[in-house]
C-alpha cells in the first residue's frame, strides 16, 4: 500500500526498491527511422563512443551527422581522441542550445519511452530492465517510424515573443 500523503506526485508505492540505475545511448537514422542503441551501467565517455564506434561500423560510406546535447562525454578529451582517429568528415557534431533538448528528435523518442513502456512497469534487476528496453526497441525497428517536421511558417505569422518572419 502506498503512505498516504507521503510524495504524492511519485508513481512509487512503498514497497518500491530501487536495484540500480542504467544509461541508456541511442539515437535515430533519420532515413530509415531505424534505433539503434546500447544500454550500460555507467554513463561515460568510453561507454558514448561504443555506440560511436557501432554507427561508424553500421554506416561506412556514409558522412554521418550527429545531433547531440552539450552533455560533457560529448566534447570530452577520451571522445576529441577518438574522433581524431576516423577520417576526416566521418562524423560531424552538432550540439543543440543549452535547454534546447527539444530540438533533439530522440529526447522525444526517451520522452515517449517513458510515458508509453517505463513508467508502468516493475522490474526485479538492471539486467531485466536491460532486455525490456532493448525488447522495446527491437519491436519498434521491426515497423520503423521516419519522423517528418511538420511546422510550416507562413509569410507574415507570427510567432510567440512579437518576432515577425
């Protein structure tokens, strides 16, 4: 049973136990729709270029742009070095504004994840967590979604704050 008035805005009931955390690394092909991802149990520079090293294997004759926040493992000495390894051009970063997180499609894509599969459920280890997410994102890519912009600014809208286009 949950205490009654105790953190009444939580989803947790007080039998709740918490086994551990783990840092989930993806990110979207914006062609094909397709995931790709990697869970770890840390959340560092080495760990953020395994899933690098993946998207370079996956994508060989393809110059790839990443879309990333301005997270530290991002623009760490560990990942400076290995992306002076790959050939020039392979990767190009392009970081968001700071709480611009938004602009990022697979903060939506973490932000539905949760809404849609974590939020509900109760697990007994990080390794159970770690086949659900990836049993999540497997079925996801069996029927891949390619996300379309769909905003449209007219000649002469205007948008929020008085700015004119």
């Amino acid at each position: 049973m949950p205490v009654e008035g105790k953190y009444p805005t939580m989803a947790r009931d007080h039998e709740y136990i918490r086994y551990g955390t783990l840092s989930l690394f993806a990110c979207t092909d914006l062609i094909t729709g397709k995931v790709h991802h990697k869970v770890f149990e840390r959340n560092r520079s080495r760990e953020f270029i395994e899933i690098l090293k993946e998207i370079v294997s996956d994508y060989q004759d393809t110059k790839i742009v990443v879309i990333l926040d301005n997270y530290i493992i991002h623009i760490s000495e560990e990942t400076k070095k290995y992306l002076s390894t790959l050939k020039k051009g392979k990767l190009k970063f392009v970081f968001t504004p700071k709480h611009g997180s938004w602009l990022n499609i697979i903060e939506s894509f973490f932000s539905k994840m949760i809404r849609s599969f974590l939020r509900a459920i109760r697990v007994e280890s990080v390794e159970e967590l770690k086949d659900r997410i990836a049993q999540y994102i497997n079925l996801l890519n069996e029927e891949p979604v390619i996300f379309m912009w769909k905003y449209k600014v007219e000649e002469k809208d205007k948008i929020p704050g008085g700015i004119t286009i």
